[in-house]
C-alpha cells in the first residue's frame, strides 16, 4: 500500500483551545494525511473556532452540540473517514502526532490490519516512568489483566494511539465511555482474525500533579471495563455480530492462502 494519502486522523477534542492548533499543524503536515477530522465534543472554549479557523482543505469540522465522551466522539468522525487507514489522535499533544508514519508503517507494509502505539517500548520507555511511580505500576498491572484475558501480549493497554485499515473500525461496534475507549476496542480486535502489532511511540510524560487526576476511582474504572469488554459485552449479539463482521471483510479482502500440490504416483502400465 502506498504512504501518499491514505491516512484519515480523527481527532475528538473537548476544551482543547491551546494545544489543538499545534496538533493541526504537525498533522497537516505530514505527507501520509488525506483527511482530518475533528470532532468538538460539546467544548466550552474556542476548540471550535480553532478547528475552524485552519485553512487546509483536509480539516474538516464537526461538532456535537454537547459533551458526550470521546467514544462518541469518535463514533462520529469514524462514520465521515473516506481513507484506508485511520488512526485517532489524542488533541491535548499526550502523543507526538510526528510519530503517526512510525504508527501505520505495519499496515502500508501489509503486515497488520491494527496497530498500537506503545509507550512502553524502546524510544517511549521514558514517557511513562516520568509519572509517578504508582501511575506505571497500576498501568502494568491492568496490563497484565488485560492480557491475561484476551490472549494478548499487549504492552501497553492504557495508550490510546491506535491506527486501523478503517474498515475494520467502521464496523466495529464502540459503546463505551469516558476512560473505556481504548479498552473496548483492544478487547473487541482480540476476539477477530485481524493481525496485531506494536510499535514505540513517544510523549508527553505526565507529571504527578497531572498523574493525580486520573486517581483510584479511573483505575478501578479501567479495570472493570478490561473485565466487561473481554468477558461479558463480548458474548452480546450485538458484539458478536460486530466482530463477524470484521473477520467476513478480512477474509474478503486476503488472498485465499494456495492450497497444497497434491503429489500424484505414475502408476505403470500393465505388463510392465
């Protein structure tokens, strides 16, 4: 697949009038970008204005006309994305959106339809230990439970910097909100055929302070959305037809593997 404008960005902002410039910026600026959508999600500040005061002829607005979390926000920009390959990106800069070609290099080389930015993982091994330290253990360890219940070995479970070959995204059924989003989706592309990668990603570490907001009652949160979203929501019909779906595109799409030359014996004439 070739780099050159396949690649759709939607970005869901709420109150995100400082950094969502920037972030346009360093989007619009990429070669690999053929559309960007920005969904405000009932912001109280200029995040509109800012979004629409941008002249490129990729940035495209929408605005929902009150605060519904970001999963709907994405719902709505996911169902307007045109390109192969979508990737959502964070508005407050927590990741470098320079770090976009790094992110769908595996799917424009055909090895994964999914893949996952890990902060984790070589150049973004310091972004997460530059929290606090109960901040990065409670990520390993919800990690750990993540993994443990969709077969996985994700390692990262709270980066929410994911790029799919957007079919896959179109059809997939998004119900969650508030912190649950990237949960949802990881536990739901576990139970598809689709093939899965990571790759590292750097950010913006948080500070304490910054860390502090996202306290035990988020954490307890996240965890009871790994346990729903890997073991309950996954046996509802409406899942379940989400996640058929998905795995009737990708056999659609992949090439039947060749079947086995089946070796035949010359069997000798009679008399011989």
């Amino acid at each position: 697949m070739d780099q050159a404008r396949t690649l759709a960005v939607v970005i869901p902002a709420c109150n995100e009038e400082t950094t969502l410039g920037s972030v346009l910026r360093h989007v619009d600026a990429l070669p690999c970008v053929k559309e960007i959508i920005v969904v405000d999600d009932g912001s109280l500040d200029r995040t509109a204005a800012v979004a629409a005061a941008c002249l490129s002829p990729r940035v495209r607005l929408l605005r929902q006309s009150r605060h519904l979390g970001k999963a709907a926000a994405v719902r709505l920009g996911v169902r307007q994305v045109t390109s192969p390959i979508t990737i959502i990106q964070d508005a407050a800069l927590a990741y470098d959106p320079r770090e976009i070609p790094f992110v769908i290099e595996p799917i424009l080389a055909g090895r994964a339809d999914v893949v996952y930015g890990s902060r984790l993982l070589a150049r973004g091994a310091a972004c997460v230990t530059s929290s606090s330290l109960s901040h990065g253990l409670a990520n390993k360890a919800l990690t750990l439970v993540a993994g443990l219940l969709a077969n996985s070995r994700r390692s990262d479970v709270g980066s929410s910097c994911t790029a799919f070959r957007t079919p896959i995204l179109q059809r997939m059924p998004i119900a969650s909100r508030g912190c649950g989003l990237a949960v949802e989706i990881a536990a739901t592309i576990s139970k598809t055929r689709a093939r899965t990668c990571e790759v590292p990603i750097a950010c913006d570490g948080r500070s304490f302070q910054e860390a502090r907001k996202f306290g035990l009652e988020d954490w307890l949160a996240t965890l009871w959305s790994i346990l729903f979203y890997n073991a309950l929501a996954a046996v509802g019909p409406r899942r379940r037809a989400g996640i058929r779906a998905i795995d009737e595109w990708l056999s659609s799409v992949r090439p039947a593997a060749p079947q086995p030359a089946i070796a035949t014996l010359a069997v000798p004439a009679a008399g011989k």
